[in-house]
C-alpha cells in the first residue's frame, strides 16, 4: 500500500439560495438547525441564510493540491 495524497481538511461548496454565489465552507462555519437544514452568514448578502443539506457538496483538500 503507498500513499497517494494527505487529506488536510473536508469543506462544503454550495450556492447561496439568495443571490446564487459560489460559496465554501468549513463544517465548523455551518450550524445544523434541524430538519436536515443548515443555517450560514452569506458574505455577499451579509445576512444569515438556510439552506438543505441536500445543496452542499463535500469537497476533501489535500495537501499537495494546486490552489484552484
């Protein structure tokens, strides 16, 4: 068995509900409320926002991936 990659962190992309920019963000930067729903502070809307967890896509960063 070798190593092929270290994974350094897990983080989430999604949209904004609101006004659909691309966002990602750490687990810690998301709080469950409950109902498979997910409450975050948009930095374009500046607002608290909600959003399902059917919308975000797990995404692994590893530590000798390129910046993207």
């Amino acid at each position: 068995m070798r190593i092929v990659n270290v994974a350094v962190r897990q983080c989430y992309r999604f949209n904004c509900p609101n006004c659909g920019s691309k966002l990602e963000a750490d687990s810690d930067e998301l709080v469950d409320v409950g109902g498979k729903t997910s409450r975050f502070w948009c930095p374009v809307c500046r607002e608290e926002r909600y959003i399902p967890w059917s919308s975000l896509r797990k995404r692994t960063v590893y530590e000798d991936s390129s910046a993207d």
